[in-house]
C-alpha cells in the first residue's frame, strides 16, 4: 500500500463529508480504521497479497441512521479499492468481556471507550 492507512482512512471521511453531508455528519461520531486482511497463510513475498477493509466503530446512539446510510459508505470505500465496509458497535466492543483489545492495543481501546462515551 502507497498511502498510509491514516491518510486513506481521511480521504475517505473527506470525500463522505463532501459529496455526502448527511452521512458525513454522522461519521464524525465514529472512528474509522483501515483494516488490512492477509490472504497468504504462508507469508511468502512472492505470493503476498493483502486485503484493505474500512472498519467504521459507531456508538448506540447513531447505530440505526448510519446503517441507514451503508450503501453510501460501501459504494465510496469500493470506489476507493478498499474490499469492504465493516461497521462494528463500539458500545459492545468495549463492554465485551472476551475482547482482547485492551490488552493488545490500549490506544485503540481508550479510542473506542471515548466513542462509546461521547454524548453528543
């Protein structure tokens, strides 16, 4: 991959807010990841192939207007060369008790916790 999975993961938002507003708005109560998927179960470089998803974390509160919206989302991540959207509850994410999350990315997690706080 050429760009960051940052930089793609705001590009993205960018051209959501700018052809989409209604979507855009609720996207600025998630938080949006590139998710990157290995295919290749031998790791060789010859055969190297990885998979770029967008993974969209949404609280409780937006959850049913921003699936609402998915088509949007999905037709903009394809049109971008990413497989696919996927939207996880990040309510459930940090109430899980089986996640492992916190334990091997604690930035992410505290990320997640302040998305599933955030009142407004």
């Amino acid at each position: 991959m050429m760009i960051s999975g940052e930089k793609l993961a705001q590009e993205y938002i960018n051209v959501i807010n700018n052809y989409y507003p209604i979507a855009g708005k609720l996207l600025r109560h998630c938080l949006v990841k590139i998710l990157r998927l290995n295919t290749n179960r031998n790791r060789t470089k010859r055969n190297h192939k990885d998979h770029y998803y967008l993974g969209i974390y949404y609280t409780d509160r937006i959850g049913s207007r921003l699936l609402e919206q998915q088509d949007i989302f999905k037709d903009t991540a394809e049109n971008m060369g990413l497989v696919e959207v996927v939207f996880l509850n990040a309510n459930h994410l940090v109430k899980d008790p089986y996640s492992k999350i916190k334990q091997q990315d604690f930035r992410f997690w505290l990320e997640l916790c302040w998305i599933a706080n955030e009142e407004n």
